[in-house]
C-alpha cells in the first residue's frame, strides 16, 4: 500500500482526528479568506495596428506601440558619473524634442500626455543606486510618452530613514510646484527591467513591481505594495497617504496597503514578465523595532497619522534645487512630533486581521 496511508494507519486514532480537524480548518480559513482583490492588467494606451502616417499619434492624445517597448538589459555594476548622465540627457547635443528640462522633467512634444506624473524618490546616502536608476527611468519614461518629473526627497538629520514620511513631504512640496495626476512611489534601489511597464496610475492602486528579481521574479505576498507603487492624486489623498510613524526599514508599504484595502480599492499589477524589476545590492537595514506592533495599530490612526498630520513642525525643508536630472527637496524631518502613541497600539487588530494580510 502507499507509503502515506501506512504512516496515517500508524498514527492514534486521537491523532487522526485531530489532524483531520487542522485540515478542516485550514479549508474553512481558506475559504472565508478568498479575496480577488488583485487584477494583473495594462493601462487601456496600446494599440495594436499603428497608422503608416502616424495619423492616430499627430490627431492627439499619446499612444504608443507595442514594438516599440522591448525588454532592455540592465548593467548592475557600472553607473555612469552624474555629470556623464547630465550630457547624455540634458546636454546641448541632444535633440530639443528628446532632453530633459532643470528639474527632471520632460513632455512628449508631438502628442497629448495621457497623465502628467510625478515619480518620488525617497533617498539618504545611496549615489550608486541614484545613478543607475535615473539613467534607466529617464530613457524608459520618454519612450513612454510621459509627461513627468523626477523628484529627489533626501533626508538629512541623525534621525532613522522614515521612506512613508518623506513620500509625504514629497506629494505635498511636489504639489507647490505643479500639478499632478499620477505619483509613483519608487524605491531607489529598484531598477525596471521592461519598457512596457508603463509608469500611468489608473483607478486601483497600481504596484508596478509584480516580479523582483531578489524574490525570484514573485510577489513577495498577495497584498505587498512595496517598491513601485503607482496611486493618483485624488485616491492618495483619499487613503491619507502614507504613515508618519515607522523610523526605520520596514511596515509602512503594509500600512498603505490596509488602507487602500479599507478604502475599498483593487490592486492592479502588471503582468509578471512586464513588471520585472532588478534590486541593487547592499547591505540590508535594520528593520524598525516594533514594526509589526505598529502595523497592527494602523487602524487606530488611520485618519490622523499621515498628510493631514503634516504641519510646519512635523519637517523643514533645508533646500529645493532644480538640478539637471532631478528636483532636490533636501528635508529634515521631526521624529518628536510623529511617534506611536501608547492609545493607538491600545486599539491593535486581531491576529486574526493580520493572517488575513499576509495569508489570504
């Protein structure tokens, strides 16, 4: 007889039935905690049969052809000097059309911008991966016709790095400066690997980086929404943006995540062999203490710990500079007026809430 049904027969009868009830119970959890919350889509700007004129392309808004966008090969190891990178993009010799303005902007000339972007860098001490990233996000958002503008949110200070606050500061100066559609949260680290992973927010929040080449090209879990997350200015505000509160590595993409879950919005991903993305290698930080402990409490202060929490104390901003590449919002942020407060980690979710997050 085979192998397993001799070990079942070998087993108490108790036993059995009590591994009968763990299977049982593992079909119920299962089943109560299905969700469909995820959709893998593209946004509705292909088209198929390109005009021999380009009639479709000179009659309006930006389109852009499938061949066009290829997946490119990435170089890991060598980033090219800012100032090399400042003659490739933005130098004279470049054709008017195709160089970048002060500040990191660019708008396709020949067509209308479906959405104009602002994609927000969140960054303290990593040169290395800055350069390599701007030199792929620039060549691969003006072969997507976007109307963008890269800022550069750097955080000065003693203070643990705080990636949700600096989102905020970001949205917030951004937004003094022009306004914008559609944000895109990215992590410096992350590198996109295919041009028709098209940086546009739709109706969900969207997470560009369905396959990440440190997690074997997965997802690390059903509702991660680290790394590149695309949201538009109105659902942004909507969910408060991100916490203030996590100094430190880790959680506040899982607070976010809730809160568009509690918001009632989908999360939409690119497919798995357009959303590919290549981590920079470095040294892992330390994860914030207490991180998972404060994720529990995120429902306690939803509505009052994140954009509406900003104030003229809660940061400073020491420098704007239009630079070459990029907008520089050097900022200070005060870890005294956003901490945890002993009330909300007094109003935590069930443990049954936080298996629901990470194991639907």
């Amino acid at each position: 007889r085979p192998l397993m049904y001799r070990l079942y027969r070998q087993v108490p009868v108790a036993g059995r039935y009590l591994l009968l009830c763990l299977y049982l119970c593992l079909w119920v959890f299962a089943l109560f905690n299905y969700s469909s919350r995820c959709r893998y889509s593209q946004p509705d700007v292909f088209i198929e049969d390109w005009p021999a004129d380009d009639s479709r392309l000179k009659s309006g808004r930006c389109y852009l052809r499938r061949d066009s966008l290829q997946l490119q090969p990435i170089d890991m190891h060598n980033a090219p000097e800012l100032h090399h990178l400042e003659t490739a993009l933005a130098g004279p010799e470049v054709p008017a059309q195709m160089r970048l303005r002060p500040g990191g902007s660019w708008a396709p000339s020949n067509c209308t911008p479906l959405q104009h972007v602002a994609v927000m860098v969140a960054f303290r001490n990593r040169d290395f991966h800055l350069r390599l990233l701007l030199n792929r996000l620039h060549r691969m958002l003006r072969r997507q016709l976007i109307k963008y503008t890269v800022f550069v949110v750097e955080q000065t200070g003693p203070e643990p790095f705080n990636r949700g606050m600096l989102m905020n500061v970001g949205v917030v100066e951004a937004l003094k400066l022009a306004s914008f559609d559609c944000f895109i949260f990215h992590d410096v680290d992350m590198i996109p690997e295919h041009d028709r992973n098209v940086y546009l927010c739709d109706e969900n929040a969207r997470h560009l980086a369905s396959a990440i080449d440190e997690m074997r090209y997965h997802v690390m879990f059903y509702n991660y929404l680290g790394a590149v997350l695309a949201m538009s200015s109105k659902n942004f505000f909507r969910i408060n943006g991100f916490s203030n509160v996590y100094w430190g590595w880790g959680n506040e993409d899982d607070d976010i995540s809730a809160r568009t879950m509690e918001a009632g919005m989908l999360v939409s991903r690119p497919p798995p062999t357009l959303g590919r993305y290549k981590m920079v290698r470095h040294p892992k930080a330390v994860r914030i203490e207490s991180g998972n402990e404060y994720f529990m409490a995120w429902r306690a202060r939803h509505y009052e710990d994140g954009l509406n929490a900003l104030s003229r104390a809660s940061y400073s901003v020491l420098s704007r500079q239009a630079m070459p590449l990029y907008t520089n919002i050097s900022v200070r942020l005060s870890r005294q007026r956003h901490r945890i407060t002993p009330e909300w980690l007094s109003n935590s979710d069930s443990v049954w809430w936080f298996l629901r997050f990470y194991y639907p």
